[in-house]
C-alpha cells in the first residue's frame, strides 16, 4: 500500500506533453559533453571581444576567468542539491559538475583590462583588444 | 484564446523549453528550471485548471558597436507547461529567482503528506 502511494506521488507532475508551441527540439541549454560546453556567443568590433554565456544558478565567486593572449579559459562549478533522506527526484535535466573552455579569440587582448559581469545566470565578460594591434588609420600626406 | 497585442509582437520570437529538475519532499514538490536572463519582473507563473505555465520573458540584448562573431546558443522567451494532480496544495504555490534559475515551491496538499509516526515504548 505504502509503495503503491509512493508510485503515484512520483507521478504528480507530469509535462503536459500535448503542448506543441514549444519549440521541443531546441531545449535551452545543451546537455555537458554534446558539445563543448559552456556554450558561447562572442561578439567583437575593432577595439574589443566580448563573450557571453549561460550559467544560470552558478556561485559567481567560484568562477575563474584566466585570459591569455588570443585566449580565454573560463572555470567554473554547479553542485547539485543535496537531498535529504528520503527526498527523490522525479526528472532531473541539469546540468551539474566541475566545467572548463577555452576559447580563442579574434585577437590578443589586455588581460589586466578584462571586466567581467554576473546578472541573471549569463556570464558577460568584455576584453578590449592589445593597444599594438589595434587598425591605425594612416593619413596621406600632400606632397 | 484572445490574443493580446503582447503575444502578437512576440509572435516570430523563438520559445525554448527551460531544462527542469522536479524533486520531492516530505512536504512539498520543487520544480527547479534554468532560465538565465529570467528576474522576478520577467517571470509569470500561471495556474488555470490543472495546468501550471511558466513563462519567462528575455530583453533582447543588442550589444552596441559590436558584430556577432559566433554564436553557439540562441536567445529567445521560456515556456513550460506542467499539470498538477489534485494532491498539489494550489493555494499556497511559491516562486522565487535567484541569478536566472527560477524554483517553484509546491505544497502537498494535507492529507497526503508523509507522517511520521511516533513508536511510544510499551510500559
């Protein structure tokens, strides 16, 4: 009897699975090891890089930005919830665990410049490009 | 369904399914959903007959100056939709969010709560 109630409270939620505006095969965040991951989008013009990505729930004093001439490694760590006893889940999609990219970049950029920016579980952290190799523009001289 | 001038202007927007964790207590059910770029002003958690909706609503962020050089995921609204049973205390449902992870607190309804019972030493 006890095991039979326990069955049906694991069935308490189910995803209302006839709702077809959702886009279903695009599920918001890519399960570890598709592919890399985090993934990232990297926007630039001539005189920075920024990249931004989704880390949603993630303690922003755990992550660790190194920036190395055209690269950047980002570090980073999602624990799951620690369940007590006799707590169980029903669906579990998240992500959790220890998490390193690096990523090139467009172009050496000033590490001791770097800024970086935690709000609403997206990462954004803005690189602006090494002084030397800024375009310069030359001007023509009239003879 | 009425549609509202909201719904249309977000018509072409794309919708993804937020990526949930749902685990059970003694005493309530949580639903744990990932929807970085979510706050508590963007966030509409709706309840009507059995079905519970979130819906989360992203500002879409152009980055000034700035060209696209790739991008490895897309952007775009949340939406999932849940039916509850009857054993859901509906009245007492709670939402909160924290750094775009949004938790939903949902009670079991008092009768089929877990129970300890107390094993009295016989005298």
């Amino acid at each position: 009897m006890l095991i039979r109630e326990l069955q049906r409270l694991g069935n308490l939620l189910e995803p209302w699975r006839e709702f077809d505006s959702i886009n279903r095969e695009a599920f918001r965040t890519l399960s570890p090891g598709r592919v890399e991951f985090p993934p990232v989008n990297l926007w630039k013009n001539e005189n920075k890089a920024v990249i931004t990505t989704e880390i949603p729930g993630v303690d922003p004093e755990g992550v660790e930005i190194n920036v190395v001439g055209n690269t950047i490694t980002l570090r980073f760590e999602r624990k799951p919830e620690e369940l007590k006893e006799g707590e169980s889940y029903t669906r579990k999609e998240r992500w959790y665990g220890e998490f390193s990219r690096t990523i090139e970049l467009p172009f050496n950029v000033q590490g001791d410049k770097v800024e970086a920016k935690f709000s609403r579980g997206i990462l954004y952290i803005e690189m602006p490009r090494a002084e030397a190799e800024k375009p310069r523009k030359i001007t023509v001289q009239a003879e | 369904m009425a549609e509202t001038v909201k719904d249309i202007s977000r018509k072409n927007r794309k919708i993804y399914a937020p990526v949930v964790d749902i685990f059970e207590t003694a005493n309530n059910i949580l639903i744990v959903a990932d929807m970085p770029g979510v706050d508590e002003k963007s966030v509409d958690i709706t309840l009507e007959k059995n079905l519970l909706t979130i819906h989360g609503m992203i500002d879409s962020t152009t980055h000034d100056n700035l060209e696209l050089a790739f991008s490895e995921y897309g952007i775009g609204d949340y939406q999932r939709a849940f039916s509850l049973s009857d054993e859901i205390d509906r009245s007492n449902i709670k939402a909160t969010v924290k750094d775009g992870v949004l938790k939903l607190i949902l009670p079991k309804s008092e009768r089929i709560k877990t129970r300890k019972i107390e094993v009295i030493k016989e005298s």
